[in-house]
C-alpha cells in the first residue's frame, strides 16, 4: 500500500550535535566514508487506500504547525509505494 | 493571588514551582494538561520536565494540549506566563517565545548550579531584579542551546527582550549566551535555568530565583 513520507531535517545553518556524534565514530568502526552526518527524522503514515491530493495538503499542513519545526527544520512530503 | 502551576504527563518540577509561588505568598493552583480550564488564575507557570517524553521535539507535543490553547488566547491579551526549562521549550513550540531550544552543542546534558546575568527587568517575572544584577540557579538539560535566526536575534537584542544571559564560558552553545527571554509585551518569559529550584538555602545554592515569583505578585499588585 502506498504510504505518505514525511521527512525533516534540520536545516544546514543549524548544529547537529546527534549527527556529529555519529560521524565521529563511524571511523572508530572502521567506515572511513563519511565526510560528516546530518541525522532526521521520517514519518511513515498510512491512509485508507491511495493518498488523495486531499491527504497530501492535509500533511503538508501537518508538517508545516506540528512534525517538523520550521524555525529549525524543514521538510519533505512524498508518496512511497 | 492565583497562580496555576501545568502538569503534563511527565512533568518533573510541578510541585517545586507550587513550593515556589506558595514561598512568594501566592496561592498555587494545579492545572492539568488534558483540560482547557485556566481555574481563573492570575498567571501561570509552565514547570520543567519531559513532558511526552521529549518525543517529536521537546515541548512539541504539549504545545498542542489543550490548556495551551488556552493559555495561548489568553497570553495574546497580556496574560502572564512563566514557562521554566521543558515550559521555555512549550512557550517556543506554542510560538508564543520566537526561536528554538536545541541539542546542547556538546551533547552533553547539563546539571549544575549557573550563574547568569539580568538584563531586562521590566518584565512581569523581573521587576524585582536590577539590571546587572548576577543571579546563581540551578540548570539541567540537554536541550538549552537557544537558537533564532539572525533578524530574530537583533530584535531581541534591540529590544531588551533577552531577560538573562549566562555569565562565563557559554555553557550550551546559546545563541548570544541567551538563557532566557521575553515577548514584546513583558508578560510571557521564558528561562532555561530554574528559579523553583533557588528559592531557600536548605535546598537550593542561593534564594535568588524567588524573586520571578515574587516579582509576578508586584506586577499584579500594581
């Protein structure tokens, strides 16, 4: 069933120290890959059948006063099969 | 003197903060997250915590219960509102405060006495400082780094509506080493540090944070 994804980060200016944490000890593991780490959040909501552009507004709106704190975050919504 | 102290599920600091309003010699009225019944107090206090666990973000979910709809309206007319560490996160979720209150910028949770700096107290929660004066409260959490964008940061700045700023190293990467804040109006305060925790030696490292409860009763008074 398709869902509705809701993805937030924090935006670029803003410090994340969770990220940091993490890049930091990527390379303790033995993953040298990783230049540096910015951690989110994603949100995977289901819906009665397909999600009607209806839907889609009403998460919008949801991501914009409520999942994501747009002083801070912004975010994405999406479709996923 | 009413002043109502919120309970959300999870709040820690409910009962220090009616400790510190009966201390100041108002009377302390419980109010609950899940009714939208300000009781007729005069002022409240958001007190400290974790309400819902922290989840979503810090404050994010109790910003939508229903005694902040409340408080939200009733702050808009000059209602006063005092919101303490987890509530200074709730008053910046409830958009009532600008800015964010983020991860500590060494991820570390922070648990120590701190000394900051009054700056404005022409607020209803600081009439009874003097500008200058330095303070010593008690601080804990790992989300205080106070953040805002530039032109927020200038309007506080220009004008006076940072109420506290920590002296010393900044301890929490705090834009502008803010430690608290007022809206334009001077009835809505939001402080990181707790006053509840400093209102008599026996407990606390000075008495110093009574005078934010103290100073709501002179505003009411006059």
């Amino acid at each position: 069933m398709p869902k509705i994804i809701v993805e937030v980060m924090l935006k670029p200016e803003i410090l994340d120290p969770q990220g940091q944490a993490v890049a930091a000890a990527l390379p303790r593991l033995g993953f040298t890959f990783a230049q540096s780490v910015r951690q989110g959040k994603r949100f995977e909501i289901e819906v009665a059948g397909e999600p009607t552009p209806a839907m889609l507004a009403d998460a919008e709106r949801a991501a914009e006063e409520f999942l994501a704190n747009t002083v801070i975050e912004s975010f994405v919504v999406k479709v996923e099969q | 003197m009413r002043i109502g102290v919120v309970t959300f599920p999870g709040t820690l600091d409910d009962r220090d903060a009616a400790r510190a309003v009966e201390y100041a010699g108002a009377e302390a009225i419980s109010l609950w997250h899940g009714s939208d019944d300000l009781k007729h107090v005069d002022a409240v206090v958001l007190p400290g915590g974790f309400s819902y666990g922290d989840y979503l973000r810090c404050g994010a979910i109790s910003a939508k219960a229903p005694i902040m709809q409340s408080i939200i309206v009733a702050a808009e007319h000059g209602f006063p509102v005092l919101g303490i560490c987890n509530g200074f996160q709730v008053l910046a979720e409830a958009h009532l405060l600008p800015g964010a209150l983020t991860r500590n910028a060494d991820m570390h949770f922070l648990c120590t006495d701190q000394k900051l700096v009054i700056e404005n107290n022409k607020t209803m929660w600081t009439n009874g400082f003097a500008v200058g004066q330095e303070i010593l409260i008690p601080m804990k959490n790992a989300e205080g780094n106070f953040n805002c964008d530039d032109a927020t940061l200038h309007e506080l700045e220009s004008e006076g509506r940072v109420i506290a700023r920590y002296v010393g190293a900044n301890p929490n990467g705090s834009r502008a080493a803010i430690a608290g804040i007022t809206n334009k109006r001077g009835n809505v305060v939001g402080l990181m540090p707790h006053p509840e925790h400093a209102i008599d030696l026996l407990t606390g490292p000075s008495e110093d944070g009574l005078t934010f409860f103290t100073s709501i009763l002179n505003a009411m008074v006059k």
